[in-house]
C-alpha cells in the first residue's frame, strides 16, 4: 500500500463522517434556531429549554437514519477490506 492509497483511504473516510453528520447536524441546528427564535419572539430566556428539544430531536433524526448509516459504512468497511484482501 502506497502514499497515495492511504491518502485516498483516509480521504473517504472524512468524507463518510461528513456525509453520516451533516443530516444530524442539520437537524440540530434547524431545532435550536427555531427554539431560539419562539425565545426571542416570546422574550422566554430559559436556558435549558433549548436542550430537551433539540437532544429529542438529534435522537429522532438518528434514529430515522440509521438504516442509511449502517448501510454507508458497511460499504465503507467492504472497500476497505478488498484492499486489505488485495495486499495479502
């Protein structure tokens, strides 16, 4: 294996953590700022109210894709392991 599979390797597995986190992130942040807004609309300034809702939210979002991260990294991990089956 050579500096440039590696590099690729590496590469995609970036990119799979981006692609498995930007939905949930999404959601995270699409909850907190319409939380942050009823605030500030409503001038309730309760801190711990952001959170209940937007950890319920993140949990539900992970749940629902589930299926679509296992099914990425097992793809993932089946590369990887045609590699490590090529070297030998």
């Amino acid at each position: 294996m050579n500096q440039n599979e590696i590099i690729d390797i590496a590469r995609d597995a970036i990119m799979l953590v981006i692609t498995l986190g930007t939905p949930v992130m999404m959601v995270g942040l699409l909850v907190g700022v319409s939380i942050a807004l009823l605030q500030a609309l409503t001038q309730v300034q309760e801190i711990t109210l952001v959170f209940v809702p937007k950890i319920l939210a993140i949990f539900f979002a992970i749940f629902l894709m589930l299926p679509a991260f296992a099914t990425a990294m097992i793809d993932f991990m089946n590369v990887i392991a045609d590699k490590i089956v090529g070297i030998g």
